[in-house]
C-alpha cells in the first residue's frame, strides 16, 4: 500500500512540476486572481477538493481491492 501513496504523491509533484514549468506566465497571473478572492471562498473550494479527492482514494481501494 505504501507504493502506491509514494506513486501517487511522486505523480502529484511531477503533475504539478510540470504545470509549472510550462504555464509560468499563466500561473503567475492566476495567483494575482487568487490574491483577489475572499479567503472564506478559497477554504470552501479547498475543502470541497480535499473531500472529492478522499472519496476517489477511498472508492478506488474499495472497488479495486488492492492488496
């Protein structure tokens, strides 16, 4: 189990790596925006995100059954 939480969290910084790598201009006007929201809506966006990305965790291991 622990190979795939190091896979998924290696595929994550490499995801997110080259996001950045490519998009540096897009990304540096995208922070600008995000500096401009209210900070209530980003905590609702962020907890929105982490709950989606739990229950994808959870129903792929219960429907997969990894070993």
């Amino acid at each position: 189990m622990l190979k795939f939480i190091l896979f998924g969290i290696g595929f994550m910084l490499l995801f997110e790596g080259l996001l950045y790598f490519f998009f540096t201009k897009k990304m540096k006007a995208m922070i600008k925006l995000i500096d401009e929201f209210d900070k209530d809506k980003i905590k609702s966006f962020a907890t929105i995100i982490c709950v989606l990305g739990a229950c994808l965790i959870y129903f792929t291991f219960k429907i997969y059954r990894f070993n």
